[in-house]
C-alpha cells in the first residue's frame, strides 16, 4: 500500500531490514495500520491535494473608524 512516511525508521520485511526515509514509499497491508497509529506514516487518500480557499467576491470600499465612516 502506498503511503506517505513522516520520519525515518526501519522495517523489517521477508526477514530482511529495509530502511525508511521521509517522503513516499510502500508498505505491507498487515503492517499499515500499525504505523498510522505510532505516526511514522501517513496514508495518502487521507490528506488532500489541494487547499480550497473561500475569498470573498468583493472587496470592501468602505472603512470605519471609531463608528463614524471614513474615504
């Protein structure tokens, strides 16, 4: 299962120690959910792609100062 690793660590797989660094990787099915628990990974569809951002669609003219309307 893809997924996105957060800090180093090591793991080992078929008897064999394999070495994790920061970024995105593979992992194991039955070791995933162990991981994501501890927090050295995270999984992929959980985080988005995109920040949606609401802005607003006019600016403000207007100010007021001290509750009287300022130019």
């Amino acid at each position: 299962m893809k997924v996105k690793i957060l800090v180093p660590f090591r793991f080992e797989i078929d008897k064999k120690v394999v070495e994790f660094a920061p970024g995105l990787g593979e992992l194991p099915e039955e070791a995933v959910d162990a991981f994501v628990r501890a927090g050295y990974v995270a999984l992929i569809d959980d985080e988005p792609a995109v920040k949606i951002i609401n802005k607003p669609k006019v600016k403000a003219t207007k100010t007021v100062k001290n509750g009287e309307e300022a130019e």
